[in-house]
C-alpha cells in the first residue's frame, strides 16, 4: 500500500494475476465488505479455476476431461487429483467465473457431474480500514505485481477513537476539579441544596 493522491491509498497486487472476484464498489466500508466476503477483492496466481466431482468413473490425474461453462462453452480441464471417489478438475480461468456452475464430462460425452467454480491458487486482497474511494480493475483483468487495484480514503477518526477521545475529556475535567479541591482545601457546593447522606 502507498500513499497517493487526495490523501487516498492505494492497495495494489502483491502477485501476478487475474482478478476473479470483486467485492467492492466506490463508497462501500473497507471493515463491513471484508467481514460479509472475507476480502476486497480476490485473485487467480496460477490461470487456473478448479472444481470438485464426486464419480465412481475411472479416472486418473492428469486426464483430460470436458468443462461446459454456465453458457454451453466447452474448454478443456485436467484431473489434478483423485481421492477416494472425489476428483479435482482445473480449467483456465480465462473465461470460467469464480462461482460458476458447470458440468464436467469425460472423453465419450458422458456427464460425471456438476461443480461450482473456486479459484484454484487464490489471493485474498485486503484492507485495515477506511472506504473505498475507487476501483481500478475490472473482472477477468490481467495484473501484475505492484498494480494498484483500488483506491481507499482512511477514515478521518474511527468511532472508537472518537470514544475514548469524550472519554479523555471527561476524566480531565475530573481531573481538573479534584486539583481545585487539593489546591483549595476543601470541597464547595457549585449551587444551594441540602447535604445528605453523611452520617451525623
């Protein structure tokens, strides 16, 4: 993160990679989009997508089986791991979405099972605080390290600084009375009234 313009900073790639996913928009709270989603934004370092089919097929690491996209689109994926009936299947994340529902077939056409989209090496950008003043990248964009992906303006005071600042203030002025009674020697009344509550 840098320092930038209009006192904004800018929080950039830490990798290479493509954006998959986008969190944000101009104006939201940095704190509240990163506990709804976990991040601001969230990046693919290795091109590739996978997903998860559970199938008695016989099927192996690296064979090559077909992903159809939400849109009919074929492309081409790859069996990375096969564990007690669960198999990983990777696809470029070129065009398949974060999220996206597909159907993974073998090499005669026959349907072993639907999946939905996660990114295979992920990055998860985030932030400590403030609002989010711009958005320099779109979905499916190519970044490389050091990119700015968005632009955030620190909050002037958080809630709880302005609390402990009233907080301050209160017990200075506490503070302050009681060093009147010590230099003064004695406690006056600041208006009439009875006095109660002192045993006689």
């Amino acid at each position: 993160e840098e320092e930038g313009e209009n006192d904004s900073t800018a929080v950039t790639a830490s990798a290479d990679g493509r954006v998959k996913a986008i969190f944000c928009e101009t104006g939201d709270s940095v704190m509240q989009t990163v506990v709804d989603h976990g991040a601001l934004v969230l990046l693919s370092l290795d091109g590739l997508m996978a997903g998860d089919i559970q199938t008695d097929a016989e099927i192996h690491a690296g064979d090559q089986l077909t992903v159809t996209l939400s849109d009919g689109t074929e492309r081409s994926g790859k069996v990375t791991q096969v564990e007690e009936g669960s198999v990983t299947v990777t696809v470029s994340d070129a065009s398949a979405a974060y999220g996206e529902s597909v159907t993974v077939s073998d090499a005669n056409g026959t349907v072993l099972g639907s999946t939905t989209l996660y990114i295979h090496r992920e990055l998860k950008v985030t932030a400590s605080g403030g609002t989010v003043s711009s958005v320099a990248v779109s979905l499916n964009e190519s970044v490389d390290e050091g990119d700015t992906l968005l632009r955030i303006e620190e909050a002037e005071h958080t809630s709880l600084y302005q609390a402990l600042k009233t907080q301050r203030e209160v017990l200075e002025e506490q503070m302050n009375r009681l060093f009147q009674v010590y230099r003064d020697g004695g406690v006056y009344a600041s208006s009439d009234g009875e006095i109660a509550g002192i045993n006689e």
